[in-house]
C-alpha cells in the first residue's frame, strides 16, 4: 500500500472515529464544554502530523457535514469547524522551522479572526451572536470604555491561552505516539525545558517590528478617532493589538534583561529596571511600551541578541540530540 491510500485510509478512519464521538458528546450535551474546546483541536492536530494537510482538512470538513447531518446541531456543526480548522493551524506552524513564540502569536491572530468570523455565521444561520449581544449588554455599563478594554484583553487571553493550550497538548499526546516531525521534536524539547529557554524565546526582528508598527497604526487609528463601524473588524483589530502588545513587552524585557545582566554581572540592577518598568507601565501604559521596544531595537541591533539567542537554542538542543 503506498503512503497516499495509507493516509486517505487513516483519514477516513480517524474521521468515523470522530464522527461518532463527536455525536455521541453533542447528543448527551457534554460536547459543549472541554470537548469542543480542547478535543476537536487536538484530534486534527495529531491527523495533521499523521495524514498530512490536505488529509487532515478533508477528514475535518467530511466531519463537520456529517456531524450536522445527523445530530442536526447547526451551533455545534460551526464550534466543531472552528475548533478543527485551529487544531490543524497549530499543528501546521508545530511542523515547520519556526520559533515557538512565533508559531503562538500567528495561530492567536488566526483564532481570533476565526472565531469572529463564526459569530459572524452563527448570527446570520440562527440570529444568535454572543458579540454582538455582549455588545449590546455593555452600552448599561457606566463606564463603557474600561468594559470595553476588559472585553477585548479577554477575547485576546481566550485566543492565546486556547493556542498555547492546544499546542502544548498536541506535542505532548504527539510525543507519546511518536507522530512528532523533527521541527516539532525540538518545539516539544523546549517547551518541555521552557523554564530554561524562555529567556531566548523572542521574535525574528522582522516579526518584531512588525508588531510594533501594527500598535503604532491601531494607536494612530484611535488618535485621530477613526470609527470602524463594523464592529467584528474592530474587535478584530484591537484584540490583535493587545495580544501584541504583550509579545513586544515580553520580547523588550527580554532583551534589555539580557543586557543588563550580560553586562553588569549584578542581579540588583536587574530588579532595579523590573520596578522601573512597573513604575512607568503604571504611570502611563503606551508610552512605556514604545520606550522599551526603542531601547530594545537599539540593543538588538548593535549586539544582535536575537539571532545569538536562537543560537544558545540551537545549540542546547544540538547537545541533546548527541
């Protein structure tokens, strides 16, 4: 049997087992809480490191239709396509020659357009949208600015914590099959060691300053009180710019941290900058992140930190594999 019938056979066996499960969940009423959320994803994501990509969304897809025909769950068939089409994302950016971190902050972006665009056909199919409800729910709060902040820290928070989650649980259950590519041996290395390699963790400078630019253009948006009217868009667009804003303060600290105790050999300096920090992000927010992300632009590019750091990686795993 060559590997195309092998994986289409695996695939539509995995895909049945699924199918019933997944009726089985959503007939009972458990398959909207852990299953959904966490199973669905995790499943396509050990397909995807089996089958391959082509197989994985097939055997998605071929899930979703039957599913919907049977139980006849048109809000569960939409949860279950958005959780298969996540699960196949992380394990797509698991198998490729990435920075983990990278592959976190690209999969959150694509979870929280797609879950927007779920809503967006929930509403349209049973006229029913939890955004738009909320939405509406938050125009009784007296302080309707600050709720709106708390709503879209939390639609960022859900969407990485939902990637990291799901990542972490597709490598570990890979590792145990023994289903991981080489890329996807070294990421499950390192986030099995990740106490230890989180302080070399940072973007690509590209990447970097991209989402820099990115908070710039949001913040300028805002500046010049630039309305979206269309209100998935701009939930959209300010969910993504806080889920950057946490990856340029993470990388800043990062590399200025670095600096500083690469230079100085002094821990007290060290904790004497982290209460600066929490002095200033406190005192004013935005301006504080543009100053670290400067200062570690500056740092980066006269001692090429990034590219030192993904060095110290390589080589710690280099060692490993010896």
């Amino acid at each position: 049997m060559n590997s195309t019938t092998k994986n289409l056979t695996l695939a539509s066996i995995l895909t049945s087992l699924c199918v019933v499960i997944t009726i089985f969940a959503l007939s009972t009423g458990i398959g909207y809480g852990l299953y959904l959320d966490f199973a669905i994803p995790i499943f396509f994501a050990i397909v995807y490191l089996k089958c391959g990509g082509k197989y994985s969304i097939l055997s998605g897809i071929v899930s979703v239709l039957l599913v919907f025909i049977v139980v006849g769950d048109l809000t569960g068939a939409l949860f279950m396509s958005q959780s298969f089409l996540l699960g196949i994302v992380c394990a797509y950016f698991m198998d490729k020659d990435s920075i983990l971190m990278e592959d976190i902050f690209f999969s959150s972006i694509f979870s929280t357009i797609l879950i927007m665009v779920i809503d967006i056909y929930t509403k349209a199919l049973s006229g029913t949208s939890i955004i738009t409800e909320f939405q509406e729910m938050i125009a009784w709060f007296p302080y309707k600015e600050y709720v709106n902040i708390v709503f879209y820290c939390l639609i960022a928070f859900y969407c990485s914590g939902m990637c990291f989650s799901i990542y972490y649980l597709s490598l570990f259950l890979g590792k145990k099959l023994k289903l991981l590519t080489p890329n996807a041996q070294k990421k499950y290395y390192i986030f099995r060691n990740l106490k230890l390699f989180n302080r070399f963790l940072c973007f690509k400078r590209n990447t970097f300053y991209s989402c820099c630019l990115y908070i710039v253009f949001i913040d300028m948006l805002n500046l010049f009180n630039f309305d979206i009217k269309f209100i998935y868009l701009r939930i959209i667009l300010i969910s993504v710019q806080y889920i950057a804003y946490y990856y340029v303060i993470r990388d800043s600290l990062i590399i200025i941290k670095d600096f500083i105790i690469t230079h100085t050999k002094k821990v007290l300096y060290l904790r004497l900058f982290m209460w600066i920090c929490l002095v200033l992000f406190l005192i004013d927010f935005r301006i504080s992140v543009y100053i670290f992300a400067i200062i570690s632009c500056f740092i980066d590019m006269k001692n090429n930190m990034r590219i030192h750091q993904k060095k110290i990686i390589d080589l710690f795993y280099e060692k490993k594999l010896i």
